[in-house]
C-alpha cells in the first residue's frame, strides 16, 4: 500500500509581459506507515468482542486472527454483532494464526484474554514467531510475571502485562499515592455485582502502591480483630472492605482523612468499553518496546 505526496512548486522566469506564469507540479510515491496486525487471543469473551471493534476502528492497527475455544469457525465479525463480517474465522489454535502472521513483514501483536496457566506458554509462542504481546490477565501470578520478564528480555521481545486497562483506575492510583503524603487515615471500600476474589486485583494494587510508601496509616486504629472493620493488607493499616451485590456498578472508592476534612477518590465502571482507550494505548506501546 502506498500514499501519493505532491508538491506545489512555483517558478518565476523573466518573461514577455503577455506571458503566463505557470505552476509546475511533481508527485512522488512513497511507502505509508504499516498497520499493527493485532491477534485476539480469547476474542469470544466480552472483553474480546469488544477489543476485535476497537482494534477494527483504531488507525494504523487491524485484526488479524482471532483465537477462542467458543464459537470455533464463526466468522468473528458476525459474533461481534458488525454490521459485515471481517472474513476471519475464529479458530482454536494460536500456532497456526502466529504462523500465518509470521510470514508478513508487519508488526505483530497478540492480546491475550485467556486464564493465568496459559499466559507463559502462550507469550512464549508469539515471542518464538517474532509477535510482542499484551497481557491482561486477572489473577495472573507474580512468579509468571517474572518469568515473562526473564524470557522477554533474553529474547529482546517486547511484552506488557497489564494489571489493569482502565484509565481511570491508574489515574486513581496515581491520584492516591499523591494524596497519601498528606493523610493519614486512609481505607478502600469496593463494590462488584460479581466476585470471585476479593479483595479484588484493583484494590490490592491501590493497597500495595501505598504501602510501599513506607508510611503506617490508621495509627490509632491497628486493631484487626473486628472482622467488620475490612481486611488489612499489608503491615502499613490500609484497610479493603468489599461489598458484592447484583447489579452494582464495578466500584472503587479511596477515603484519605485529616483533621476537619475527608479527602475521597473514586472511580466506577458502568462497561468494559472503559478498557478499550487503554488497550489500544498498549498495544501501540508495545509494538516499540524492547
């Protein structure tokens, strides 16, 4: 594929006075810039129906292959409900996507959606066919993620694990360990419509982020016999309590207090669409990772 540039030039000679002065034009073909062939590895989940739509509509990026053990052989543009289908079939074998990939000159990245046992085998492979990966696996393990790091890096492959795709929820992150230099009472209260395990990922990423700080909060309140007070994570007093109703919104909310004042930080979300602006940011970000 390949963009047609023009310039304008515009040349004055000495001439007869009932001359005209005409413009000259030179065009010149040059090379656009390639798209980014995305796999969606776990592509039949919510959230994979919804990256294959957000990757099919972002610039400079296509997909490219999709992967699920749901829905095998379906075209994946119909099971994301597309107003036409995108001619790929959904199959069950990374191998053969990252083959087929492999044989382009373009850059390859795989998102995988699948489970916290099959995240090493599978950046392994797409590493092994010159493909970098984004990763947003919950629950997956810190000793995964170091062996990631480990074989990423002897490979020289670009990979990005991400704890969470949501924005919002690093901008209260950020937003908390800021605030955590002027507070020190401080506890986390979540809300999930479903859980499975709690505290959730989201909430124990804010509560390490501030004990990391080295700071002791809550010093006159330590007491961790009362189970209605929440579950203390860490040495540093920052409390979790979570609560799992049906049809609650996905919530997090981070109470810092001080004398006279109680500063809050919150952050819901309403749909996975949330994770698509951060996906999309990752996924150009790891295709010039090293």
């Amino acid at each position: 594929m390949a963009t047609l540039s023009c310039q304008f030039h515009l040349a004055i000679h000495r001439l007869p006075c009932n001359a005209r002065v005409r413009p000259s034009f030179s065009c010149s073909v040059q090379p656009s810039q390639s798209n980014i062939k995305v796999v969606i590895n776990g592509a039949a989940k919510e959230i994979g129906r919804a990256a294959v739509i957000a990757v099919t509509k972002a610039r400079g990026m296509e997909v490219a292959g999709a992967v699920d053990s749901y829905c095998v052989g379906e075209d994946i543009g119909k099971v994301c409900d597309m107003e036409e289908p995108l001619e790929i079939p959904i199959v069950n074998d990374l191998t053969m996507v990252l083959g087929s990939i492999s044989q382009s000159k373009e850059t390859g990245v795989v998102v995988d959606f699948t489970k916290p046992s099959a995240v090493y085998d599978n950046v392994k492979q797409a590493t092994a066919f010159g493909l970098r990966s984004v990763v947003y696996v919950p629950r997956i393990t810190v000793d995964t993620i170091s062996a990631l790091s480990a074989f990423c890096e002897k490979a020289s492959m670009g990979c990005l694990v991400a704890p969470t795709l949501s924005i919002g929820s690093i901008l209260l992150q950020q937003a908390a360990i800021s605030a955590s230099f002027h507070y020190n009472n401080v506890e986390i209260v979540e809300s999930r419509a479903h859980a499975t395990d709690l505290p959730s990922p989201d909430a124990i990423q804010i509560a390490n982020n501030l004990s990391n700080l080295g700071q002791i909060y809550n010093r006159e309140d330590l007491s961790t016999d009362v189970s209605a007070r929440g579950q203390v994570l860490g040495e540093d007093g920052v409390r979790v309590h979570s609560m799992v109703l049906p049809g609650l919104p996905s919530s997090t909310t981070v109470y810092f207090s001080g004398p006279g004042e109680v500063y809050t930080i919150k952050h819901d979300i309403t749909d996975v669409q949330c994770l698509m602006p951060g996906l999309l940011l990752a996924i150009r970000k790891v295709a010039r990772l090293k």
